[in-house]
C-alpha cells in the first residue's frame, strides 16, 4: 500500500476515514461472508488550530499471521483479526468515522517514519476527540460482565473520584461509599454463593485480556481527556475512569475477601479451597488490567495530587501541563520502567511486555517527564541492545550508582547472557527489561546509606579501558563471598509443609553462617544480643511490614520470628500449628514476617572471609567481592573477570550484609581504601 510522505517539521500525520457500512461491499473472488471493509487516508497537522477531529483506536495487533483483507485507499491491505473486529465495532451505518490507526496510519516498514511519527503518539492520542480501547471480541462471559460494569458506570460513587480514594487507612478495607458500588445484586459478594466462581472466571478473563499487558496501551489509554472501554458487538462504552474504579475496587474487595475465606473450610456450593488461591494470583495489583489501571491512575492523579483542568499547549492539543510539577505529569522515565517491568514475585508473566523489545523503552517516553534532560529519541535503526545501553547509561547520569540495584534480574547471573532473539546482551550493569526482576524494596526506602553520609555523590571515572560497554566509578572493596546457602524459593500457592520447610533451612543458614562468624578471633558481631539481633534481622533484610507502611524492622518483627519458629518447630515433629488448628491459614500464609521474607524471594545466605552475614542474589557464587560504590545506599556483588592486568567486574546484584547498611563500614576511624570498578 502507498503512504503519501509526511513533513515531520509540520507535525503531520495520517488519518483514516472508514467508509459507512452501506459502502461495503463484498470482496472479488473471496468466500468471506462480511462485506469488505473500505478505508480513505488523508493528512493533518497536529500543528493547525483547531485540531481536526479524529477517534483514535488503542488496541492490540493480534497474530500478524491471522489477517483478513481490506481496501485501504483501494489497495488490499491485510489487516489482523483483532484489528478487523474493532474497526467493525466503530463503523456506522451511513456515515464516515474518522480514526487514528497505528498500523494503517504510520507507514510500519519505514522505520525513519515510525522513529519521528512514534514521538508524536502521545500528542496523537492528547490530541484525539476521543479515545476507543478495543479489547476485542466478545469471549469467555465478557457480554455480561461489561454489562454490569456498564450500569454501574453511572452510581454517584464511582463519579465521586479515582478508585485510589476509596481506600481506608487500614489495609483490606474499602470505604462505605464503594461498599454501596457492590452492593448490586449481580455482582456476587458472598463467597459462599454458587455464581461466584462463574462470575470470577468471567470477570477475570476480561482484566487479563492481552490488551491490558501491552506497553504502548499503558500510554495510549492515559492522555486522552476522553476514553472509553469498548469489547465485543454489544454497543456498549464504558468511560474508562469508570472501569477503573469498578474493577480496581472489585478485585482489591475480592482478593481480600478470598484470604479471609481461605482461612476457612471450603462452603458447599460456593469456591473450593485450591480456586481460592488461583483466583487470588489472579486478581493481584500487580497483574493485568489492575497494574495498567493502577499506573494509569498514579499518573493521571500525579501519585495522589489532586486533579486538575486540562488546557491547551503547543498546536492547541488538548492536554495539561508537562511541565508543571504540581501537575502530576512529571515522574521520571526510572518510576514508569520500574513499574511496567517488575513484580512482587519476579514473575515476567504479570508485567508489560512489547513484541520489539525496544518499545519497552519508547512505549514509556510519552509519560516521562525527564525525557528531554535524558535526551533519549526513539530509534528504530539501533538494536536493541544499543537502545537499552543507551536509556541505561543516560539514567546512570542522572540518579547515580544506586540505580544499578535495577540492572541485575531475578534469577542466575548466567541466565542473562543466554537470550533467544536477534539481539545481543547488554552489559551486565545496564538493566535488561526482557528478564524478570523483583520490584525491589531497597529502591524506596530512604534509611539505609551503606555508603555513609560523605559518600553519597557518585563518583565517576573516565572510562579508563576505553570500551563504550563498560563504566567505572569509585568505592571499597568490602569483604569476599566464602560461603553460600540454598536459594530461598517463594512458594506461589499456599502449601505449608514446602512453605515452612523453604523458610526452615534459611533460617537453619543464617544460624549457622552467624555460629562460623562468631568462631573467628575477632568476631564482627561481637556480642550475643548482636548475634541474636542478626538472627532475625538478616531473613527479612531488616525490613517490617505493616498494614499500611514498610519501615526498619522492630521488636514486632522479633516476636514474630519467636512465633515463627514455634511453629517450624510443630512442622518437623509432624504436627498442626496452632494457627492452623484455629483455621487461621491466611494468617499463617501472610504474617508480616514471613512476607517480606518474600520480598527477595531469589536471594540466599552467605558468609564473608571476615564474617558478615547477609542476603544476596540468587547467582552467587564463592569468591565474588562485596563492594560498596560511592552514591549506593546497597552494598552490592561483583565478579572479577578481568584478563590480565585489566581489573574488570561484572555485576552480579545487590546485597542486604548485616552490621554494614548504615556506613558502619567507615566508622571507627578505620581508613578504607578508595578503588575504582570497571563494570562491563
């Protein structure tokens, strides 16, 4: 198909007029029952005032393979079958929708078009009259539930505000006013009714729907003033700011009821015990339309800000302000990369994914307010590896060592280099979006400074071996790696004999790597009530979880390992914890303490030549150094692997080493010799 060439100084792009139904006709010399779809381009200016009117269609490709024809500007056009259905779902009888279609409005095989053009999406969809999500055909019940959803778009409680405000303070609960929201005798609330398990099978089908994983939704279904949610034939639109608090709620109200369930014996009639924790992975946060609707709302409200009355900017594009901090519009590129890419669980199944790995990156530009101070242009001419390497790198600049606790995955450190696609591995300190990885607790909490006060600049070297793939900067070599333990492994569904027997032999570890430590003639943890300190800091990280924050371990951490260990105890004699004879699983499955063992769920024990006990990532190995960097508040895991004379390390991860999170390493008076890491 020929595309009229496009002038990137005069903002110009292509739209889609789709001709009326009345103006199909059927295809020559083909079986298909539908009449062919028949599309007219034309070009606009983003710069002319006012814009022109345009519906643009946010939407997921589908199988490039499963294609149906049509006539775009009277060529064939092989458009996909997710696309097909959608612009069916938008036709009218007898007048022209004019549309924004990326696969048919940016000429795909130029890749020097779809570079400039792909800058211009965000003020694409700002600048659209309205913005349709297609989530596809009708399937698996979801008539009915966008039905319901539907209906409720209008009760006063969901026009009231952003789902984020229905929450109470107090975990697991939801405010009276999006109690009355459920209170709609189709939406089964009683998890001991019949329909629940039909309705939940239903319901989340349609918040795991493939359009609520890609990349470039997440951006195209954020800046538009006016979207609607749209899925099967029915005619039915759903305001998304609606959808969002209906699903977010519902699932948040569902997933905390199912854990209270679970700590009951399964009712007759209603979900059985093995559903209970199927249903509860599936309504997570952190999965799905509820992690796009939740980094949706986080952006649109500027994390919590109120909102505010859009305006005009630059071509008269109806948007807000991305320069104005209190807008909300300013999070960094780091926020949306961290939170599009990582789970609680490392599980790569529940984040963003894009089919060019390279979206990864330029799906998330629009949204960032620091995209022109990293001056990261998208580039469809550079591999992949160059892209990552060079987002990296301009992220390095400007937040310093301590964002390299993001560069190392979930998983072995082996693992990473072992990629099966056209593209080569980046450098083992660049972040390599495609591997899972943990949403990583230290990367915000303020209180740890293991690099102490007087070194908290990062501190960079000339690149001293000349290798555009490698960075050097400043710190202390802090002990080496003699010893490891087993990898604790989290334990997805709840099973409380594997549960405790993973959470045993941690424990058992970090027993007995502190019994070695305190063997040595100068003994880093010098004291018994140092020793049993460490004890029960080390498994957690010295981290503590409440019902409504995560701060610096407390006394209320170590009762909870006292009772922890009451209850190993009971497991290897064969016998019922008491939490368990009292019904209480989800207590017992869930304790503060035991969950935020599974905050690193891929990290296991070692013990340093000089004694220091602590928690690192899952490819570590005997004789990796432990280093602090200057301007990280981690210690963090490097591997020599230099040849010759040139000392070259490779990162391995991050590193919890008790005794050494607070800058104690330069207390003392003790000088510590300053080295530079190249890391490659």
């Amino acid at each position: 198909m020929a595309h009229d060439s496009l002038s990137s100084e005069n903002r110009e792009i292509r739209v889609a007029e789709l001709f009326p139904k009345c103006h199909s006709r059927p295809f020559p010399d083909s079986d298909l029952s539908s009449p062919i779809i028949q599309i007219s381009l034309r070009k606009v200016s983003l710069n002319d005032s006012p814009l022109p009117e345009y519906t643009a269609l946010s939407y997921v490709w589908g199988d490039p393979n499963d294609t149906i024809p049509i006539l775009v500007n009277g060529v064939d056009f092989a458009a996909t079958k997710n696309l097909v259905s959608a612009l069916r779902a938008l036709q009218h009888d007898e007048e022209i929708v004019t549309l924004w279609v990326d696969a048919i409005c940016i000429k795909q095989s130029d890749n020097e078009e779809k570079s400039w053009q792909i800058q211009l999406m965000k003020q694409i969809f700002q600048g659209a009259t309205c913005t349709v999500v297609w989530l596809g055909d009708a399937a698996d019940g979801s008539d009915y539930i966008m039905e319901v959803i539907a209906d409720l778009a209008g009760h006063p409680a969901v026009q009231a505000g952003s789902w984020l405000s229905f929450y109470t303070e107090t975990r697991k609960e939801l405010s009276p006013s999006i109690k009355m929201i459920l209170q709609d005798p189709r939406i089964p609330t009683d998890f001991s009714h019949p329909a629940l398990n039909s309705f939940l099978t239903s319901f989340i089908a349609l918040v795991k729907r493939e359009y609520w994983f890609r990349v470039w939704c997440l951006q195209e279904i954020s800046v538009c003033s006016d979207t609607v949610v749209v899925c099967g034939n029915n005619g039915r639109r759903v305001d998304v700011d609606a959808f969002e608090t209906i699903v977010c709620c519902y699932c948040a109200f569902v997933q905390w009821g199912l854990e209270e369930a679970a700590e009951e014996l399964p009712k007759p009639g209603g979900i059985n015990l093995l559903s209970v924790h199927d249903f509860i992975a599936d309504l997570n946060l952190d999965r799905g339309a509820m992690r796009m609707l939740r980094m949706r709302a986080a952006y649109r409200t500027g994390q919590g800000r109120a909102r505010q009355d859009g305006h005009l900017d630059e071509g008269g594009l109806r948007s807000r302000n991305i320069d104005d901090p209190s807008d909300g519009f300013c999070n960094p590129l780091i926020h949306f990369l961290s939170d599009a890419f990582t789970s609680a669980t490392g599980d790569v199944s529940a984040t963003l994914r894009s089919t060019d790995p390279r979206d990864m990156i330029y799906g998330l530009l629009g949204l960032a307010g620091d995209v022109e101070e990293l001056r990261v242009v998208p580039d469809y001419e550079k591999p992949c590896e160059q892209v990552f390497l060079e987002t990296w790198s301009a992220l390095l600049r400007k937040h310093g060592a301590h964002l390299l606790v993001w560069a190392a995955p979930t998983g072995t450190h082996e693992g990473r280099a072992m990629i099966n696609d056209p593209f080569m591995a980046p450098p083992s300190w660049v972040a390599d979006w495609r591997h899972p990885r943990l949403s990583h607790i230290f990367w915000h909490l303020d209180w740890f400074l293991a690099c102490g006060p007087e070194h908290r600049q990062t501190q960079w070297v000339h690149n001293i071996f000349d290798d555009p793939r490698s960075i050097s900067l400043k710190g202390v070599r802090v002990d080496v790696v003699q010893d490891i333990g087993t990898t604790f492994h989290p334990v997805q569904r709840f099973e409380r004999s594997q549960s405790f027997q993973n959470i045993s032999v941690l424990i058992k570890e970090v027993t007995q790597f502190l019994r070695e430590s305190a063997s040595s003639p100068t003994p880093v943890y010098e004291t018994q009530e140092a020793i049993h300190s460490a004890r029960w800091r080390i498994p957690v990280c010295d981290v503590e979880l409440t019902e409504t924050t995560i701060r610096r371990a407390t006394v209320a951490s170590e009762e909870a390992f006292h009772s922890l260990l009451t209850d190993l105890e009971c497991c290897e004699w064969n016998e019922t914890p008491d939490a368990v004879k009292r019904g209480e699983f989800g207590k017992l499955r869930d304790g503060a303490y035991m969950s935020i063992m599974f905050v690193s769920p891929y990290a296991r024990p070692f013990l340093t030549l000089n004694g220091w006990v602590g928690r690192g990532p899952e490819g570590l190995r005997k004789g990796d150094i432990i280093v602090i960097l200057w301007g990280c508040r981690i210690l963090l895991v490097l591997r020599p692997c230099g040849v010759g004379d040139e000392e070259k390390y490779q990162l391995v991860g991050d590193a919890y080493v008790h005794g050494l999170m607070d800058g104690e390493f330069f207390q003392g008076g003790v000088e510590r010799q300053e080295e530079v890491f190249c890391l490659v």
